[in-house]
C-alpha cells in the first residue's frame, strides 16, 4: 500500500509539472562547513591551535580573544556565503606593522586546517574555504 502511495505522489508531481522537494536553495559553503556551529568549532579549536603555537601565539599575545572569535566568525561567515556581513577592519590594516613572513603564514594556514579537521570539516570542504581565503595572502604578509 505505501508503495502505491509514493508511485501516485510521484506521478501527481509529474502530471503537474511539481517537484517533491521543498526547497530549492542552493547549499552554500557555509551549510557545508556546518552553518554557525561548525563555525563556531572551527575557530574555537583555532583559537586553541594558536594559542599552543609558540611559533604563532606571539602575534596573537596582545589581542583581545573574544573580539578576534567574534571578528573571525563573522568574516568565514561571509567568505562562506553564510548570511553575515564582515563588518571588521580590512586585512591590510589589521595586519600592518605585524611584519609577517611566508613561514609563520604558512603556519596560521595549517593551524586552521587542524582545527577544521578536529572539527571533522570533510577535506575537499577544507580546500573550498582554503580557496577563498587565498587571494587575501598578499594583504596579510610583509606588512
């Protein structure tokens, strides 16, 4: 009997020209990456893999953590299609006088991927938000 139901509920939904899902809105990389809970557990763990990193932590040692979490979210949120708007400081700003180098950059970069694989992001995830964050290389180093 089920069988005969779902056969006519397709059918009904063919004649009509309907289809059976209810939406139609893209998923976006922030759905993906887990929509604000994901987010917050990426930069949660972030912020712990930074403050672990005698390489890195320097940097870090004179911000106010709950700003840079607050600051951080909403700008992966954006980068990710999520439904915010970054309303922070530009790279280039936040950045200058920091006078950072490709290593200790490079190391920030693998300092988020830790933490999106603790927070079990899957990998080909990881590289669409990695690929986002790319171009903002240049506004971040030697500066």
């Amino acid at each position: 009997m089920t069988r005969r139901i779902v056969s006519a509920g397709v059918l009904l939904a063919f004649l009509c020209g309907c289809t059976l899902t209810p939406s139609t809105r893209q998923v976006t990389l922030y759905d993906e990456l887990g929509a604000e809970a994901g987010l917050v557990k990426i930069v949660d763990a972030f912020i712990e893999n930074i403050g672990d990193d005698a390489q890195i932590f320097p940097y870090f040692a004179d911000a106010k953590v709950s700003r840079f979490r607050d600051m951080f979210l909403m700008h992966l949120c954006a980068v990710a299609d999520g439904p915010c708007s970054y309303t922070g400081d530009s790279m280039e700003d936040i950045h200058t006088g920091m006078h950072i180098n490709e290593a200790d950059f490079n190391r920030v970069v693998e300092l988020l991927v830790s933490a999106m694989i603790e927070a079990r992001v899957p990998f080909t995830t990881q590289n669409k938000l990695l690929a986002r964050l790319a171009p903002l290389r240049g506004a971040v180093i030697h500066r």
